[in-house]
C-alpha cells in the first residue's frame, strides 16, 4: 500500500483493516483522509491477497464528522476544496452511485465499519455506505448536519429511509439528536452493538469468516445484484439472477463449493 498520512493499513489472512488516524482529532474528515481511503479501498478492489476489507478508527472515535477548520474554510466561498481525482474501474453500479461514495458499493469486496466512538455527520455518511456495520454499544451517533446549517447531503437522504425506514431517518435528520450505538442496532442503523471490549473481536471474527469460509466472486456478484435491485423491477432482478446463477455452474468456486461439502472439509476458494 502507499506511505498514507492520515490512515494505517495492515492485511492479515485476506482482510485489510484500515484505520482513520487522526485520534487528536476524533479522526474528523478532511480532502487528505477522504483520498487516502479511497486510495486504499480501490487498491484493494484489485488485490487477490485481500478478500474483506475493515474500517475503523484510532482512539476513541470513529470519525466524528468533518474537520470544523474545513467548514469555517468553506465559509463565503461557497464551494469545497477539490478532491484529487483517483483513477477508477468503469462499473455498473458506480455509474448508478455516483458521488463522493458511490466507489465503495462498486467495490467487489465486502466492506465492514468497526464504529468504535463517535460517528456523526461525513464519518456517519462514510459508514452507512459500508457493507455492514458494527458499533460499540456506547458509540455516540449523531446526523450532525441541521445542527450546522446543512442539509442531508452525499445521499445520506437515499440511504437512511432504506435503513430504518421514513418517520426513523426524518426524526435523526430533522433533530440531529445524539444516539448510542446500542439504539443504532435497534433501529438497524448497524447490525450489532457490543461492549467496547468486545468489538473488534467480533468483527474480525466476521471478517475471517468472510475471508475464508465463503466464496469471494459470490459476494461480489450477490453485492452487485443487491446494488442493482433499487433500480430494477422484479423481473429484471430475476432474470439476471437466472443469469448469473447459470454463469455459477461452470466456476471454481462452485465446484470447491461443493466438493468441500461433500468432502466435510473446510473450502478452498479462489473467487473463479
């Protein structure tokens, strides 16, 4: 991986952890840590060796929301510092996600948020584009933007309904209200809240799991129908399930699928 900044990456067993380093900071958001985890999810898109990849952050937030030295620097000027364009991978679905976090659901690998403390505003945008999310139980959540004079921005108006429904979204939007991370599982806003402690644990458990025991191009292919589903009819879903699920027959995975069941062995995935 590149000599990042603002973020630490280490890949172990297939999984890359990368954690958002600015802890005197809450790991607040700004143009250099957005393009390094860019940086590195895309290059990890493209990398055999890296199955799963994990979010998380260094001390004790998550990312508690843009740096404010960026918000009073946007004052009066009406417009954000500009990104560095990192070069993607055309896609499909990235063509139907454009913006600042549409990469991370063309990405073919599952993406998990470790929400380990404080996640509001851009931190909490960031994490509802994961694939899954976990949270310490007393995490603190928070939409943030109306609270800031701002509105619900980066889709974050798209993707909370779909989450925890209309009269949830409206409600965190509207209030801008603190959470915990146990209420953010029991709206569904994550899908699990655990002691501090126990975190991490848990996620890599998951992750190891991701990593080894299920086939790498069947999460790709079963992330990009689900992508897709938000734009398709009920027909066309199934018909490039159909599709999809003949292409299936003739891979590796398929085959070692079933041979490791058969055998009662642990698999041996290749994602072909």
């Amino acid at each position: 991986m590149a000599d990042y900044k603002q973020i630490l990456t280490d890949t172990k067993d297939g999984v890359l952890t990368v954690t958002l380093n600015r802890p005197d900071r809450l790991n607040a958001w700004n143009a250099g840590m957005h393009n390094e985890i860019k940086h590195a999810i895309l290059t990890a898109s493209r990398d055999d060796a890296v199955r799963v990849i994990v979010v998380t952050g260094a001390g004790r937030g998550f990312c508690a929301g843009a740096d404010m030295e960026v918000l009073q620097g946007i004052q009066g000027s009406g417009k954000q510092e500009k990104l560095a364009e990192i070069e993607e991978t055309p896609s499909e679905v990235r063509d139907l996600y454009p913006g600042q976090f549409g990469y991370m659901y063309a990405c073919p690998k599952p993406i998990i948020a470790a929400i380990n403390g404080a996640c509001a505003g851009i931190g909490l945008i960031f994490a509802l584009y994961a694939d899954l999310r976990y949270a310490a139980a007393d995490a603190k959540f928070t939409t943030a933007f109306a609270q800031r004079g701002l509105i619900a921005e980066h889709g974050i108006a798209w993707l909370l309904p779909r989450l925890v429904g209309e009269a949830r979204a409206l409600d965190l939007l509207f209030t801008a209200r603190k959470f915990q991370g146990q209420e953010a599982a029991e709206l569904g806003l994550v899908n699990a809240a655990y002691p501090a402690g126990e975190l991490m644990g848990n996620v890599q458990q998951t992750a190891h799991h991701l990593a080894t025991m299920v086939s790498p191009r069947s999460v790709a292919v079963m992330k990009h129908q689900v992508r897709k589903t938000y734009f398709q009819s009920y027909a066309d879903s199934l018909a490039e399930a159909d599709a999809s699920m003949q292409a299936s027959f003739s891979t590796f995975d398929f085959k070692e699928g079933v041979a490791s069941f058969v055998e009662r062995r642990a698999p041996a995935f290749q994602g072909k």
